[in-house]
C-alpha cells in the first residue's frame, strides 16, 4: 500500500541534536524509600494493590532510565500540530504516542471528565487540619521534600490520614513529577481528603497531560528536564520497536501486564540511533491513524475514526494475506476497543473537550456583554432621537408663531414705493429671511445634556 504523504520532520534526518547530555526527570528512591520506611506491611501491599498501585510496582522493578533512547526518539519526531500527539518517523512508518499509547502502557484511568485539572473540593476543617500535620499552607499543594518530611514523622497518624500520605506521595512523585521544592496544584491535592473519589480520579489523564506539556516542542539541543512519568517513554519505544525492545529493554519472562512492568530498561551508552534506523518494522496497533497531512482536517472532526472504518476493509484485507485468521481477529478486537477509547478521548486541533467548552463559554459570555452595550446603546440612541424630536417640535411651534404675526401685521410699505417692489429692493439679497433659532440660555442644562452626563457617570 502506497505511504500517504507525511509532515516534515522537526529536524533534518542526520542533524538531529546529539545525546550530549542526559535528561533529567524527578522521581527518585527517596521518596519511594521513605514511604516503605512510614508504612506497615498491610498498608503497603494495600497501596500497591489500589487503582494507583502500578506506580509502586514499576518502581520496584529497579527500572534503568535509558536517556539516549528517548532522546533520539524526540529527535525523529514529525511537526505534528495536536498537542497532546507526538510522531516519531523510525523504519518505514512513523509511531505515535498519545493518549490511547499511554493509556494501554500503565492500564491507569483515563477517562475524560469536566474540570479535570481544576475539581471542586471544599475547604473544611479536616482538610485544615491535614495540611497543618503535613506543614504545608492550606493554599498550596504539598512539595516532594514535605511528603518525604511528612513521611518520617507521620507515626501515630491515623489510618486514613497515612493513607492519604501515601497517596500523595505516587501524586507528587510520579503523576505531577516536578522539582523536588516545588509546591503541587492543589486544586488537584485537596481530593485526597475524599479516598474513594481520589483513587477513582482518572489520574491517568492527569499523568499524561504533564508528560505531554513537559515534552511537546521542548528545545532537546541542550540539557532539559521532563516533568511527570518520563519513562513511560522509554517503555512506548519498546513497545513499538519490538526489536529493539527485546534486545535492548531487558523484557521479564511471562509478558507481565501492563506493558509498563513488562520490562526493566538498559542504561549505557549504547548505538540506540543506529539501532532505530535499522529497525525493520514497527508495532502501529495502538496507532491507528497515520499524521497525513491530507487527513488532518478528517481527524479533526468530532468522530474522527467513522471515516476509517469505512476504509478499514480494503487494508485489512491486504493484512489477511500476511497474518493468520486468528491474530488478524484478536488484532481487530484490540482496534475496536481502541477507536471507542479514541472517540472517548478525542481531542480537536490539539483541544480537549473541555478546552473547547471553555472556549465557547467565553465566547458566549462575551457575546452577551456585547449584546448587553449595544441595547444600552440602543436605548441611549432612542432617548437622543426623542430629545431632537422635542426640539424640533418646538422649533417649528416659534416659526409658526412668527409666520402668524407676519400675516396679521402686514408689511410697511412707503407711499412713494409700488405695491409689488420690495421696500428695499437694492438690499434685498441682503436682508434673505434668517433661519428660526432657538435661543437656550447657556448656564441651564438641556434634557440631551442632562442625559449625556446621567450615560458618563453609568
């Protein structure tokens, strides 16, 4: 099948920035040797059997960050607009890390809701008091180095209030992973203070879009730093570049699942860009559209996959040839649950849902201040026309007055003149009739005058 036509690389093939330095991330040992320090065997094995639970079990892998990898996969990314989409262009065919990618990776919850970085949670007086054992102001989230201080003083707390500790400690360590003093959202902290609301958060959203803010147009020709859960990155390119995963992403035995325990990582410097570009194919299943210029606009729309799967029987009939009956069957399960996770997920031109309601309530609150001036004006406009009406009204009331007076006086005419010749006849140029005036004493306000000052002071 013919490649559709791609979009242009972000650096030219073969003058991609070199792997000088190594990227910097901010989950560490410490924190997560403090938190098994502060908790009781049952509390620990609960924490790592939760909804949250992956986070401790992929740090007891022992994981070894391969910096070079990730680097050289940043610098064959494709200039893809949406902003929560990256393309890299390895082998013969670009893969994508998005959403969907992440979500199949940490098997976390990602699904959409209102509001997502900024829920509602009260400020009671429990939440008060929390923040006060954890010494962190009640107007800020907790920082890395005051849960791992928290940690080593929190024996004696209650259940629910180690429970919560822990809790921010995979929120601060691997989800918001950020520098170790600084403070997190906490609009998003106060859900601990509801346990059950908390571990049903679709934290997996939330991890995702840090990731993505942190790397999405990073300058890669120095040293940087990526927030949040970097090496869900390494383990994305283990996954789409099976080869190279199995020689170089030390896989354990058995395929454990989620694909993010699957493998525990190889540090070194070692050829990785060679090894990239030698890759003979690579694993497209979680990326089911391709960043074709000329399909941008399609996957922009509100159900970007309808469209695809329209076309989806003349390319699975060129896959049947290769593949076996039963894989080309599993395959197709696995890419209907990914097109209802994508319609789940969809994001517009790099917008989320809730980008996009924002935007329109913007733009409909601003619509109806706009509407509110122009009745304002409207109304203004009304009393200015009413007020000139008045004037006029009275302007032809003085002409009328005068033209009658006229009438009834009669002209003086000089004996020695014609009846039919002007009285001054040389002069009559001159003395063409005036306009009617109004005379208005200037120290009283008029209606309009007193208007224009009553529009002023609104």
């Amino acid at each position: 099948m013919e490649m559709p036509e791609l979009p242009r690389r972000i650096y030219t093939l073969g003058e991609e920035p070199p792997a000088v330095h190594s990227i910097s991330y901010h989950t560490c040992w410490t924190l997560h040797a403090a938190l098994m320090k502060a908790l009781h065997d049952d509390e620990y094995e609960e924490l790592k059997e939760s909804k949250l639970g992956v986070f401790i079990k992929f740090q007891e892998l022992g994981f070894d960050w391969a910096s070079r990898l990730v680097h050289y996969m940043l610098g064959f990314q494709l200039d893809i607009k949406k902003k929560y989409e990256l393309w890299s262009l390895v082998g013969p065919e670009p893969v994508r890390f998005s959403l969907l990618e992440f979500e199949n990776l940490t098997g976390l919850n990602c699904e959409y809701i209102e509001d997502l970085e900024r829920p509602h949670s009260a400020v009671t007086k429990e939440l008060t008091s929390f923040w006060e054992m954890l010494a962190v102001h009640v107007e800020a989230g907790p920082s890395t180095q005051e849960i791992i201080a928290a940690l080593e003083r929190c024996e004696g707390w209650s259940r629910d209030d180690t429970k919560r500790l822990a809790y921010f400690t995979i929120f601060t360590g691997y989800i918001e992973g950020r520098k170790y003093s600084t403070p997190t959202r906490v609009s998003l902290a106060r859900l601990v203070m509801e346990l059950e609301r908390f571990e049903n958060y679709p934290w997996g959203r939330v991890a995702f879009k840090v990731l993505m803010d942190s790397v999405k147009g990073k300058d890669i020709s120095g040293c940087y730093t990526i927030n949040g859960f970097a090496q869900a990155l390494q383990v994305w390119v283990y996954t789409a570049l099976p080869e190279l995963g199995a020689t170089f992403g030390n896989p354990l035995p058995n395929n454990p699942s989620p694909p993010i325990l699957a493998y525990k990582g190889r540090k070194g410097r070692r050829q990785f860009k060679e090894a990239i570009l030698s890759h003979t194919w690579v694993n497209t299943k979680p990326a089911v559209v391709s960043p074709a210029k000329k399909k941008v606009v399609k996957e922009d729309s509100p159900r970007p996959r309808k469209k695809a799967r329209k076309e989806a029987p003349a390319e699975a009939s060129e896959e049947a040839a290769a593949e076996a009956s039963e894989e080309a069957a599993a395959e197709a399960s696995e890419e209907a649950a990914a097109e209802a996770s994508e319609e789940m997920t969809t994001n517009v031109g790099g917008l989320t849902k809730e980008d996009i309601k924002t935007m329109f309530k913007d733009i409909a609150d601003a619509m109806r201040e706009g509407f509110g001036t122009c009745l304002k004006e409207i109304k203004y406009l009304s009393e200015r026309v009413e007020a000139v009406e008045k004037k006029s009204e009275s302007v032809n009331g003085t002409n009328a007055g005068r033209k009658s007076l006229a009438e009834d006086k009669g002209p003086d005419v000089p004996a020695d003149v014609p009846a039919d010749v002007p009285a001054d006849a040389s002069s009559s140029e001159d003395k063409a009739p005036e306009p009617s005036l109004v005379l208005l004493d200037k120290n009283q306000s008029t209606v309009s005058d007193l208007q224009e000052d009553a529009r002023y002071l609104d």
